[in-house]
C-alpha cells in the first residue's frame, strides 16, 4: 500500500463522491504514540485475554478517547489484522509467543516466487501477458 495515498482513504473519498467537506464532517482521526499503543496491547492481553494487533490498539484507544466525554456512550472498534502479522510488535508488548493462524503458517512454508522487474509499464505489460 503507498502511505502516502492508502487505499481505504481512497475508498472513503469514493464513497462521499470526492466530497472532501462532507467526509471531513463525518470522519475524524486521532494519533497515539508508540509507546502508548504498546502499553494498550499489554496491558488488554493481561486484563483480559484479548490480543489486540496494532491498529486495533489504535481504534480502541481512539474509541476510549472518544468515550472520555461520554461516561454512558457505547461504541464499537474493529480490528481486521490478526496480531501475529505484526508478531515483531506485539511479542515484545506481551512477553510471550504469538502463534501464527493455521492457514498462515502452511502460507509462509510456500516457496516464494518473485521476479525482478524494471519500474516501467512495459515490463509489467509483458511480465502480464507471459
């Protein structure tokens, strides 16, 4: 993904029809330090079981955040990555292990295939129609 335009931002112009004011009355963000995100991944799989993957520490801490003002608010986060994506992170947070999900541990016994190519269009047209 290019960070620099990431997809799901992408998306959600899409989806506003590139009305930038309307999605930026309806969408806002929050960061966090490291330092912080790691202590949220600690200190939930330690209270409660719960292994939370990096960006959904983030979402939680933004919904704690959101909720400071609102002592009888719900709300929802969602996390999609399973943490041992990010096993180099969270590892160190908790101390322990993170086992990989059976179907990512036969991906990653696969040899992997790659072919070297020049960064132009017509050596990834040729690459496509080989």
């Amino acid at each position: 993904m290019d960070v620099g335009a990431p997809s799901n931002f992408e998306r959600m112009q899409a989806m506003y029809g590139q009305d930038i004011e309307r999605l930026r009355r309806d969408v806002s963000g929050i960061a966090f330090e490291d330092r912080r995100v790691l202590d949220e991944i600690r200190e939930m799989y330690h209270r409660t079981g719960y292994l939370l993957d990096p960006h959904g520490a983030i979402a939680w801490l933004g919904l704690q955040d959101a909720l400071s003002t609102e002592p009888d608010g719900l709300g929802v986060f969602l996390a999609t990555a399973h943490p041992a994506k990010f096993r180099e992170v969270v590892e160190p947070a908790i101390g322990e292990t993170v086992p990989l999900p059976p179907a990512l541990a036969e991906a990653l016994k696969r040899p992997r295939n790659s072919v070297r190519l020049a960064a132009e269009y017509p050596a990834l047209s040729r690459l496509l129609r080989s």
